[in-house]
C-alpha cells in the first residue's frame, strides 16, 4: 500500500525499498505475483503485451483484454515521457541479456502522470529454462510533487 507525503522523502530510501523488489524469473511466477504491477511481454520487438496483473491495472488503469496485443508505449507514454530512456533499457536486455531498468514519467488510462521505476527482465520457461517472454515490474514513486512511500 501506498500513502501520500506532502514533503518529498529522502530518495535513498525509496531506492532501497524498490531495489528489495525481486523480478520474478519464470512466467508462472510473474503471474501469480499479487503485490507488484507486472506487466508480460513478447521477447521481440515490438515487445507487445500477452498478460498485466491486478497490481497493473490498478496502477495503469487498462485491462487485461485492453492491454493485450498493444504495446506499452501505446498505453502509457505521453508528453514526458523519456522514450530514449526505455529503448536504452530494452537494448541492454535483448543485446546483453542482462536486467535493466530506468525511471520514467508514465501516463495511466485516465491522463494521471506518474513518475515510476521500471525493472525488466527475461522470463524463462519452468521447464527448459528458455527464455520465452520479458517481464516488467513497474513502481510507483511520484504523483506530480508528492512522493509515495511503501507503508510497512
């Protein structure tokens, strides 16, 4: 859960927080996880969405079947949002197969700017351990000037 703070908070500790989040490793991981906004992805470009969690939606504001097939930047980039910054991230992960991310200024369904940290990785089968999708954890951290606070 999330509150609001009228006073930025110290953004070391927001980073800690965030850097505790794990990416799930697996498909059947990431779609079981019920407390992070998880967004499922092709493994090509350009990376169009198979699956998002309730945690997504309720971050995002798009459904499971509106999302399906579209690509994020079609969802949710807007006038802020650094482009640049997220090819920069899926470059490291589909040229050196290594964990990226970046912080972005996203836009949910109904225009509400939000500033979040984006961690992406590749999903492997349980079984053969192939890599089969890529996985997005998206957080939270800002609404206009109000920093958000993970509640203990």
């Amino acid at each position: 859960r999330y509150e609001t703070q009228e006073e930025p908070q110290n953004e070391d500790v927001t980073n800690k927080k965030y850097q505790q989040r794990a990416l799930p490793r697996s498909y059947t991981q990431a779609i079981q996880n019920t407390s992070d906004a998880i967004v499922i992805t092709c493994k090509s470009h350009p990376f169009r969405i198979v699956a998002v969690n309730d945690a997504w939606t309720n971050l995002c504001g798009y459904t499971q079947t509106e999302c399906y097939g579209k690509t994020l930047q079609s969802l949710l980039h807007g006038p802020k949002t650094n482009a640049t910054g997220m090819q920069d991230t899926m470059s490291t992960l589909t040229d050196k197969h290594e964990d990226g991310e970046t912080t972005l200024i996203n836009y949910a369904k109904n225009g509400r700017e939000f500033v979040n940290k984006v961690k992406i990785g590749p999903l492997q089968d349980d079984v053969t351990g192939e890599v089969t999708h890529f996985v997005g954890l998206l957080s939270e951290i800002m609404q206009g000037d109000s920093m958000f606070v993970e509640k203990e």
